[in-house]
C-alpha cells in the first residue's frame, strides 16, 4: 500500500576566465595612455581586498557552477477507493563569478562579478477519491518558493569603468527575487451513461519581494584611459592631444 521513490541528481562545471587590460589603437587607449592611467590611478585604487585595479586584471579566475536537485515522492493506497500522493522537489544552484561569463568575462575583473544563486523548494499533496459508481474527486495542494540572491564580489568599491573594463563593486548587485507560490486546486467528476459532467475549482496565491537597486554602491566609467588619468591628475579633459569623457 505504501510506495516512495527518492531520486538525486548533481550538475559540477568549472570554467577558467583571464581578464585584459592591454592598449589598442584607438585614441586615448594606446600603450603610452595605458601607462600614464596605471601610474595615476590604476596600481593604486583599490578594488577588493588586497587587489587594485590593475591587480585585478591580467590574471585568470574560474567561474565553479553547481546544481543539486532532489525529488521524492510518497504513494498511499489508503483503500480501494482512495489514494493519497506526496511529492517534494528541490533545487540548490550555486555559481561562483556567474554574473559575467563566457567572452565578456575577459573584459570583467574578479572584483566586479559576483555570486548567483537559485534555490527552489515544492511540495503537493494530492488526494484521488471514488465515491460510489459515479463520483470521483481530485484535491491538490501545492506550496512553493524560490530564493534567487545575487551577490557581490567586492563592496569596498564603487564600479570603476575604464576604456571598457570594469572592476569594483557591480553597479547592480547585490540583489535578490524572493517568490512564494500557493495553489489550492478541486476538481469533482460525474459519470453516468453517456455523460460526464466536470467542475472545479484553482485557487493561486502569489507573493514576491523584488530587490534591485542601481548604482547602489555608485558607479565611474571613463571612455578611456586617457580620460581616468586626466581626471585622476585634476586636469581639464579637454587637455591633452585626446580628450575625453566621464559618465
């Protein structure tokens, strides 16, 4: 009369990331600008702990993603008439430097990713029942919720933009989605002859607490490196051969 099942399943991935912070040839990024921004600003801003700006780039880092998922489900043969389901899913996902991944990871420090998480959790319970020759009821109840915290590699930092490259505190973490669902479903069944007759009823409550603030921790993004060292010496940045601009 009485059944279970129980099964587990585990997801391991690890990728390795290296960041760059070369010189190019567009204007205010060659290799002379390069070096004035990293004497003025970049060897000395820190941006986690330990680690300044240009510390935190042409260096590797591994993205390390898990997922384990669990379900186990009960089956109750109460009587001949009556049958009773219990069934619980679970879900524990984990990425480690997952906010940016794959080929804009290069262009991304350490400090400036961060941390992803989803962890879900159901239940339902469901009862099938005859009554007589003609009658059949089916109630389910299910309760779920899911947590998806996002969190920052680094808060001693604002983000620090500069000639495309960021590290520092993600402008747009931490945040997290926080969702409950709740569902009360009844369904009646009415057989004879030729007919049948269905009614019923689907009752969904939901409640979500969404938290996402912008630019929390603020935020600095330079088009170049030429404009984060004229900035970082206090100088106009119409100064020099290329001129640029700060958001």
């Amino acid at each position: 009369k009485l059944h279970y099942f129980v099964g587990v399943e585990t997801f391991n991935y690890s990728e390795d990331y290296t960041t760059t912070l070369n010189a190019s040839g567009t204007p205010g990024n060659g290799s002379a600008d390069l070096t004035n921004f990293l004497n003025a600003l970049g060897n000395t801003l820190i941006v986690a702990p330990g680690r300044t700006f240009a510390q935190d780039f042409n260096r590797a880092y591994t993205n390390d993603r898990k997922n384990t998922v669990f379900f186990g489900r009960l089956d109750w043969g109460i009587s001949e008439n009556h049958r009773g389901t219990l069934r619980v899913n679970s879900q524990n996902w984990r990425s480690i430097n997952g906010t940016t991944t794959g080929a804009f990871a290069s262009s991304v420090g350490e400090s400036n990713n961060g941390i992803e998480e989803n962890r879900s959790l159901s239940w339902v319970a469901e009862l099938s029942s005859v009554f007589g020759a003609n009658w059949v009821n089916e109630a389910r109840v299910q309760i779920a919720s899911e947590r998806r915290p996002r969190l920052a590699q680094s808060s001693i930092s604002s983000e620090i933009g500069v000639a495309g490259r960021a590290a520092g505190q993600n402008e747009f973490l931490p945040n997290g989605l926080d969702e409950t669902t709740t569902q009360l479903i009844d369904n009646v069944t009415f057989s004879t002859g030729d007919w049948t007759l269905k009614g019923g009823m689907d009752l969904q409550g939901f409640e979500y607490l969404n938290q996402f603030f912008r630019k929390q921790n603020g935020q600095w993004s330079f088009s170049t490196y030429n404009a984060a060292f004229q900035w970082a010496q206090g100088l106009p940045l119409s100064t020099g051969a290329t001129p640029g601009s700060i958001t």
